[in-house]
C-alpha cells in the first residue's frame, strides 16, 4: 500500500527554530491576553450586569406592581412571600409565581391601557 502514499522529504535549507518563526512565547501571550479581555468584556460582564438587575427587580417586589412573567402574562402583584409571587391576572384570577419567573415590571396603568 505505500505505492499510494508518496514520500515526504525533510526541507534541509531553513534551519529557523519554530518558536522564532512565530514570534515566540510573547506573541502566545499576547494572544491568549486578547482572547480573554474579549471574553471578559463580550460574555462575562453583560451576563453579570443582567444579572444584578434582575435580583434587583426581584428584591423590590412589592404589592400592587405591575409585572410581566418569562412566559409573557401580565398581571398585578398581589402577594409576595420569600419564594412566590401571587400575580392577579382578571378579577378574581389569582397565579403563583416563582419570584425569578417575573421578568419586568410595568409603569403604572399601563395594564389598563391594554
């Protein structure tokens, strides 16, 4: 089977090391620096900025908001608890919520205006 496969030759002339050829160690480095800033700036920090303002809304939950859930009802808070929301969504229709399903809240009067 070796008929199929040619021979490959060594080229003798160039004799510059790899690392030199590349820029060495410090290009890497520079690289590898690059790489992260974006990562940092593109993925980590909008994430961890999203984040803090969700636990903010979370934690200023009160009666009488007007919220929006993930799944895209809306509705007025009724009752908050440690873990649940209760969000009246007509009258008399009352749905329990995890605190962390609710996802923004509205201005004033504005589920009226709907």
């Amino acid at each position: 089977m070796s008929f199929l496969i040619p021979q490959a030759f060594a080229d003798t002339t160039a004799s510059v090391p790899a690392d030199a050829a590349m820029g060495g160690g410090s290009f890497q480095f520079i690289f590898l620096l690059g790489f992260v800033a974006i990562f940092y700036f593109m993925i980590w920090r909008p994430q961890a900025k999203r984040s803090k303002e969700h636990k903010a809304l979370i934690g200023g939950l009160q009666k009488g908001d007007e919220v929006v859930t993930a799944a895209g009802i809306a509705g007025k808070v009724s009752k908050v608890t440690d873990d649940f929301v209760l969000v009246e969504v007509a009258d008399k229709v009352e749905l329990k919520f995890q605190k962390s399903a609710i996802a923004a809240t509205l201005p004033k009067g504005t589920l009226k205006a709907i």
